[in-house]
C-alpha cells in the first residue's frame, strides 16, 4: 500500500471513531506529520483524497474542517453523496419585489452579553457589546428582523454608524480593515411571539425560519446574529450538486 493511502485510511478511521467530530479541524499539518511519521507531501495527498471524497474541507489560511464522519457500510454511499452537508449554495428566492429590498429601522446600542452571546464572541459574560438591530422590506413589506452583536473592542465607534451601512460585513471590512474568515449557521423552526408580530406584522404563532450564524475574521469572532424570517413570503434554496430546478416551482 502506498503510504498516502494509509495515512488516508487511518484518518477515515479517526473520522469513524469520531475522534474528529464534524465541524472541527483536523490537526495542523506538521502535527499530522509527527503523528503519522509521514513527509508533508503525503499528509497533503491524503488530505487531497479525503477532501475530493467530502470527508473534509481545506480552507486557506483556516485549516481543514471535518464535514461528515464517514459512513458505516456502503449501502449509504448515494446518501453520502446526496447529504446536506454536500451542501454548494444556500439562498433566498421568492423574495417579492426583490427591487425594492431595504433596511430600515437600524438601532445600535450597548447590551451586556448573556451567556449565549459571551460563548460566541469570547468574552466575559456581561460585557458591553454592540447590538445592531435592522428589519429588512420589500416595498411597505417586512420579510425578516436581524440582531447582529458585535464586541465593541474589535469595532469601537460602531454606534456613530446608525443607518449608514445595510449590510453589516462589508460595512466593517471597509471601516475597520478585517478580513472575513466565513460562518456556521444554524437554522431551525420557530413560532412568532408577540414582540415579531409586532415588528413583522403577522399573527402570533405564525411559523417563522429562525437563524442563528456566528462569522469570524482575522481578530477573532465577528459577531453572533439571530434573524427571523417569514416563511409565507421567502424560501431557502439549497443546492446539493449540479441544480435540476428552477428557483421557483408553483
């Protein structure tokens, strides 16, 4: 056996045994060197192979993510190929009168970070930080509330800045020279409460898309944001492999 394809093999079976969980990094290259007392040239083969399989992701200057823990026999080998986490491209569509999208409504102010916040920034609970709070339209249509939190060390003046920006990340590369890393997004159902009702204009108990993202750049975490979306007026599109729909079906 050529020694990539152990090296390889062994890492499946790491990646089986969870010893990598899904959503983690594997170990540095030179730290897979040593452990596997192999040349950089071999790790990078092995990785290669793994990621051409879609047991892991190389991100440039990140690291090498774990996306899936390999699967126990080949019966799921077309689920494997076919599983969300194959996922290219997740998007809205149906958006009405996407031409007359805005944000209106920027508040920014200062809030102690609750437990989920502090995990997700990396600081203390109760530090200030920045929440930057928009609701997005269509026309006189709300679609979608977003909360943004943000440390206010890493963006210090960011309050000045009340309507003056609609999308957040862009916004902060330009003013304060970052560089975007990428995100994890949890999404999950949701019921309306009085509060998105109110700001939404829908009934109580209408089902909503709750979204959940943490970004980072290269300082650290960039923000923790919770946005809610109406469901009777936007879809996700998601892409897993070549698109054999259009963006719409009726």
């Amino acid at each position: 056996m050529v020694v990539y394809q152990r090296v390889h093999d062994e890492i499946l079976q790491a990646l089986k045994d969870n010893v990598y969980p899904v959503g983690t990094l594997l170990p540095p290259e030179p730290e897979l060197e040593r452990i596997y007392s192999v040349s950089r040239t071999t790790v990078r083969r092995a990785i290669a192979k793994l990621s051409e399989e879609g047991y892991v992701q190389v991100r440039q200057g990140y690291g090498t993510m774990v996306l899936k823990n390999i699967y126990p026999s080949e019966t799921f080998e077309f689920s494997r190929l076919h599983h969300f986490e194959n996922t290219l491209s997740i998007r809205h569509v149906n958006v009405p009168n996407p031409e007359k999208m805005s944000a209106r409504g920027m508040y920014i102010n200062t809030v102690p970070a609750d437990k989920v916040v502090s995990e997700a920034l990396q600081v203390k609970l109760n530090t200030p930080v920045f929440r930057v709070q928009r609701i997005f339209y269509s026309g006189e249509t709300p679609l979608m509330f977003l909360n943004n939190y943000v440390r206010t060390d890493f963006f210090p003046g960011l309050d000045q800045h009340t309507e003056q920006f609609w999308d957040l990340y862009p916004f902060l590369v330009r003013n304060y020279n970052i560089d975007y890393q990428g995100c994890t997004e949890y999404l999950s159902a949701a019921a309306a409460d009085l509060v998105d009702s109110q700001i939404l204009h829908i009934s109580p108990g209408t089902p909503l898309l709750n979204s959940r993202r943490i970004a980072a750049c290269n300082l650290g975490p960039l923000e923790y944001a919770v946005l809610r979306i109406r469901t009777d007026l936007m879809e996700l599109c998601i892409t897993m492999g070549p698109s054999v729909w259009p963006d719409t079906l009726n």
